[in-house]
DNA sequence: CCTCCGTCTGACACCGGTGTCATAATATCA
DNA sequence: TGATATTATGACACCGGTGTCAGACGGAGG
C-alpha cells in the first residue's frame, strides 16, 4: 500500500475497489456517492496521505483559488526597508485571503521599470491587488490595459476621477478633515502640511484638500509657502522639515500626509530646539507601529488596515463572481497621544 | 484575429499557420524551431497577448516554479500586529524568490491549531519556507512529519540537536556574545536578561548562552534571579522588566533577546525614572525599524534579513533540485546607537 | 540515381483531475 | 408482473500545455 511517488487519485480508486470517477466524486462530498463509499474513499486518502494535484484541478476548472498581490514600493525602494504601513496591509489581506479559502500570491514590484501583471492570463490567479502609492509613471496606462484586458482587480488607494478601476480606500479627505478639527481645538494659529500637495498622489493630495479645506473654512489661509513636498519616507519628511526652519517659516501646527514624514519631521523639530507639542503640535496619518514607540508618542490618523484588507479581498471575490461592486471608502479614526 | 476568451497555443498555431507543437517549441526557444518560424510565432502570440497556462504547464511538467511560506505568528497573535522582524525577512524572501524566477504563495498560520503544510502535496509549490519562533507545541512532531513525507522545506531559526531539518539561522550564540562583550567594555557590573532562557525557544536560547557564558568568562556570574522570562513582544517586555525592578533586583546592564521586549524594557525603565544609558545600558536583538526612531535610538544586534532571505531560497532551490545542502550560519553586527 | 544525414515539423500520448452521459442495480407504483 | 423512477457507478472526453517519435524535405556523397 505505499505507491512511488505522490498517491493519485487512481491509486485511490484501486485500493478502495471503485472507478476514479467516484473518488473523484466521493472527496468533493458529491451527493451522488453512497454514504459507505464516500466513508472508504475518505479512508484510504488519509492513510495514502493524499492530496488533490490543484494544477490538474486548476486546469480543467479554470479557476485557480488564488489572489495575487501586487505591492509597489517607493520610489526610493532601498533594500531592506518597506513602508510599515503595506506590510500591515499585507498581513490583513492574507489574513481575509485565507479565511476565503484562497491562496495568495505575493509580488514586490518596482515602479520604475514596468510591472508584471501576468497572473490572470496565465491562470495563476484569479484576480489581482494592487498596494502601493500610485503616484508614478504611466501608472494610468497600465491600469487602462488590464481593464481593456478584462483582467479583474481593485486598489487601494483614492478613488481617481475618470479612472474606471474599483477601488477601496480611506477616507483621506475625512482623515484630513480630522486633523485640522484637532488642531484648530487647540487654537493652534499657523499651519504647516509635510506631503505631496500636487495631484500627483492621489491619496496624499485628498489628505491635503480635507486639511486645507477645512482650515479655509475658519477662515485660515494655507499659502504656498507652508505646504512642503515629501515622499513617504523618514528622510523626505526631515528634509522638508528642515528646509521650512530654514525659510523661516513661523507654525505651530504641522500636519503630515504620513507617519514616517512625521516621524522625520519630529527629529527635524528636535534638532532645531523646537519643543512638541508645546511649541508645534504634530499629526501623522497611517498609524504604523513606530508611532506609538517613538517619543514624543505620535498623534495620528488611523486607517483600519484590518478591515481594508478584508473589503480588498471582498470586493475581488465579487468583482470575479460577476456580481456588481462599488468603490469603498473607509471611515479614518483619529489617535491621539502625546504631539498634538 | 480576436478569438473569445483567453488565446491558447492552437490559437497562435492557427495564425501562424503551423501546429500547436511547433508553438510550444518556438515559444520556449528551443533550437529545433525555424528562426523564421519562431519569429513569426512570437509575433502572433504577441498580438494575442498570449501567456502560457501555469497550470497546464506545471502539470505536465510536475512542477510549480512557486515556493510557499508559511509564516508563524506570536502565540499572542493579535489580529492586526505582526512581529516586524518577519515582515522585513517576507520581503527580502519575496524579492529572492522574484531574483530565482519563482512565485511566492504566502500564508499565515496561527501556531495553536495545527498548520497547513500541504502546498507541496497538493503541487502548490515546490518546497516551503517556515519562519517563526519555533516555540509551540508539537513543532517539532510536524517536521518530523514533513520530513518523512520529503516534502522539501527549510527552516528560519536555530539549528536543534537531533533535529534532520535544514536550517538557515543568524548566530544567535555570537549575536548574544557581542551584546555581552559591549556592555563588559563599558565596565558595567550588574547585568540582567530578558527573554527565554528556557530551550523552549532555541533562538533566544542561543542569544542567552553566548550572553552568559561571554559574561561568566569574565567572572561574571549571572544567577537566576537576574533573568526574567518574556516573549517577543512589547507589552511582555514591559512587564519582565517591571518585575525586575518591583523585586529589587539591581542592574545596570539590560539585554533583550528582541527588540521589542527592549521596548518594553525601555519603557519600563523610564516609568521608573532610570536614565538610559546613564543608569542602565539596553541591547536589543533585530534591529527592527523601531529601534531606531525609539528614544533613546535602541543599540541592537542587526541580523541580515537580506542575506537571511537569499540563503533560504538558495538553500531551498538546491534541496529541490538534490544538491547537498548543509546549514548556515550568518554573522549578526552590533549596532550602536544611544541605549548602550 | 540511390543512400544517408541533418533539419524541421506534425501527430499523438500524457499529466491528473472534472463533468457528462450511459447504464446497471434497486426501489416504487399501477 | 411490467413499467417507471431513483440511486450509484463507470467510461470517456476534456482542460492546455510538454515530450517523444516518426517522417518529410533538401543537400551531400558515392
């Protein structure tokens, strides 16, 4: 009773002495086998320790129970380190995958060079993530080729006008919004936004447009000159902190389009003697692990990465199914500690 | 030229007015197919966006060009927060595995209920990656099982006496030794250790070996009292520490088996108005991205999870293939920053 | 002119399942 | 008892590639 090799279906069907056709059916607990039959051939898979070939399975279901996700990283995209905030996505999202019964094929690409999205058309998923700030090169056109393709897929991210891909993503507007609420409690005076303020990035410029709309509306300016640019990293964030200190820009109120600029913002505060919150108040947006760990504790807009991964994962599984989906939006949660 | 669904090879050998074989050929570049012929095949398989189905290919081929990871949590396994050193090494595998030609399916499992390995029995995958602390029950019944089902896997972690599988580790012993060797350099005198300094966990075990036998080479002795057990995470970390200190215990030296019980530690310490490094120098193990924005910056024991990645794929790619494989070891680095 | 060889191609079996159809065995009813 | 419905099973085509084998074709050599 020990075949060579993996048992097949067929090494089944001869030792429980019926057709392979009726292993077949008696493992999917098909209706039409005979409860005594069905008991045997249960049996004698377990003792051969047998599994189903998914590949042949696959091929003559054509559907593959498996997502693919594909995850572009910064531009800066170093080595070791990726954005904190994708991997926790990252792990809802296998999290949602698994509880689905599907598999889930993880990718990193790079966002320069052009990116492989191959996994539906060659049957390896049935449908496909996409992570990641979306605020490169030609990323419109590609997205226009796997609609035209048919391939289905949804993003995360913000919602693009004149753009027909489904997407599910945080309320960035409302985090925005959150945000200048809180400060403007604080009667902070001058204000200062740390991101991308051109529409380059979808996600940061909302974040933007809900900070300075609701600023606007009390009658505060936000000029030119007190929006820097960055890219979501550390670095970016000091950077454009420091250049602020050094135009002489007077605030007391900094709001960042993420926790890693707020994080280089605050060293950025610190080395120039600037206390906080005391004399400038500082709100990140994602919160990431870091946040809570680094001192003065990182006040911040949370994006409930839990849910997001499941309503990513929801959505494809509709979208597949044919059934019809709509863009989600998630409601943002304001944490507050200790810098604003 | 637009037939419905998805193009097949019968497709392309109709356009291209040759047979299907020809086009399998031509496609793979085999030297037996006309130049003119293979040129003429690429450019209708082109036109047709044609990609070759995985899964009719990994059937008839009987393999997957795909590895699995099964990813372990902390048995505290809190829905949305993951140990961030085994995201950073999820990255370096994926990036490894993309470098090798494969596909990567990842999959978390939660260390209570027993795992899924069957991605090699169902054709999933070729071999499987295993990463976690590999302190749970029955761990090790379920390689022994794998093992005499020669799935092909390797383990992350220590190598453990008696134990057949194939392991690629950072040196924890060494890691521990460098830790001991900068807090005897800075003549601190009363040292203490938090982690497992049980063989329960055989990484934090090696940590604390070469910690206390570095320390008792210089007469130093490091008695029972002045070890506290913990798991990896923040909130434990906090609370070993605590119970240090509400016991008395006097200390001046801290070393953590991870980063984020030196956290914790770090935490603790200053709820109890210890400076650090002033009154206490802290080591870490990691170097995770929190380590350094904590403050004071976190001095740690950096494993390579660039490295550490590639060498599980490498390892596992040549295991596959039946090449002789042994373990490895890779050298861990200090790095200094402010807690020591 | 025939043989032999190298080059290139097509026919066909095969991988291991799933779905359809035909049919044997048994039960149900008039 | 014969006709019909129900249940359980096996035979077989099929999914879309890959690998093997046989053979067509053209050129070289005797």
């Amino acid at each position: 009773m020990k075949p060579k090799g993996k048992a097949t279906s067929f090494d089944i069907a001869h030792f429980a002495g019926v057709s392979q056709s009726t292993v077949s059916r008696a493992l999917r607990n098909s209706p039409l086998v005979n409860e005594e039959t069905r008991r045997r051939v249960w049996e004698v898979a377990k003792q051969l320790n047998y599994k189903v070939d998914k590949n042949a399975s696959n091929l003559r279901t054509q559907q593959s129970s498996t997502l693919a996700l594909l995850l572009f990283e910064d531009p800066t995209g170093d080595e070791s380190q990726i954005n904190p905030f994708f991997l926790n996505m990252l792990g809802s999202i296998t999290r949602a995958c698994a509880k689905q019964g599907y598999d889930l094929l993880v990718s990193f690409q790079s966002t320069s060079q052009d990116w492989r999205a191959d996994y539906e058309d060659s049957h390896r998923a049935d449908g496909i993530i996409l992570l990641g700030y979306g605020d490169y090169m030609d990323y419109q056109s590609r997205l226009q080729q796997l609609l035209s393709q048919d391939t289905k897929f949804v993003c995360w991210g913000a919602t693009v006008d004149g753009r027909d891909d489904l997407t599910v993503s945080c309320d960035n507007y409302g985090g925005g919004k959150l945000a200048a609420e809180h400060l403007l409690q604080q009667n902070r005076s001058q204000y200062v936004f740390i991101g991308d303020a051109s529409d380059h990035s979808p996600e940061f410029f909302a974040r933007f447009k809900g900070f300075r709309d609701t600023l606007t509306a009390q009658g505060l300016a936000l000029p030119e000159r007190q929006i820097a640019n960055a890219i979501s990293t550390e670095e970016s964030g000091y950077h454009a902190t420091r250049s602020l200190l050094a135009n002489n820009i007077q605030f007391d109120a900094l709001f960042a389009a993420s926790d890693l600029i707020a994080i280089g913002a605050l060293k950025a505060l610190k080395e120039a003697g600037k206390d906080v919150p005391g004399d400038v108040a500082v709100i990140g947006f994602d919160n990431i692990a870091a946040a809570s760990f680094i001192s003065p504790a990182l006040t911040t807009v949370q994006q409930n990465t839990t849910l997001a991964g499941q309503m990513l994962v929801n959505n494809l599984l509709n979208l597949i199914k044919g059934e019809a989906v709509t863009d989600t939006l998630l409601p943002p949660k304001l944490i507050v500690r200790k810098s604003a």
